[in-house]
C-alpha cells in the first residue's frame, strides 16, 4: 500500500472524530511513546532485559504498525506527504551513501 493510501486510510478514519488530529506537540508525545515501547519489545527480543513472567508477549510487527500510525497522524496533521519526503529521502542517501558500506 502507497504512503498516500494509508495517509488517506488514516485521515478517513481520524475525520469521523469531532477531535481530530492532536497538535504536533501531543502527536510526537504519542510518538515518542510508540517507540518506546517497540524498543521495549526489540530489548525484550535481542536485548539482555528479559521479559518478566508478568508481562504480555507483544508482537513486535504491531508495535512497528503503531510507530506507523502515529507518524501518520502527525504528518497528516501538518499537511506533510510522506511519499513526497520519502522519495526525497532516498534520493538523498542513495547518492551521499552509495559507496559508504561495502556492497555484497
């Protein structure tokens, strides 16, 4: 699915709420807690902090999909599309890192 459909998914959905899009500040809060919590799982995962036998197992594909989301809902909310600025994301790094690693 193109970044600007699951734009578009998400606005659909936040649209249907009188409240709408937190402000930047509230979505990068939510954000910072989204990943958080994947870095917990990841930790938990490859890290040396084991889960405590209290904890519910957490998949970590749904946590990413969370970071997704919340990412989403601020670009959104700033009128950012994230095709556009992943393109030129890319672009960037494929040219100023094309020789920095070496390739298999």
């Amino acid at each position: 699915m193109p970044l600007k459909e699951i734009q578009e998914r998400v606005d659909s959905w936040i649209r249907q709420y009188k409240l709408g899009y937190f402000k930047p500040f509230e979505s990068l809060a939510r954000l910072t807690e989204e990943v958080g919590e994947l870095a917990r799982e990841i930790n938990h995962l490859y890290g040396p902090k084991k889960k405590k036998s209290t904890e519910d197992v957490k998949e970590l594909s749904d946590e990413i999909a969370d970071v997704l989301f919340a990412i989403t809902c601020l670009a959104n909310s700033l009128n950012i599309d994230l095709d556009e600025s992943f393109n030129k994301m890319m672009h960037k790094i494929e040219n100023r890192d094309e020789n920095r690693w070496e390739k298999k």
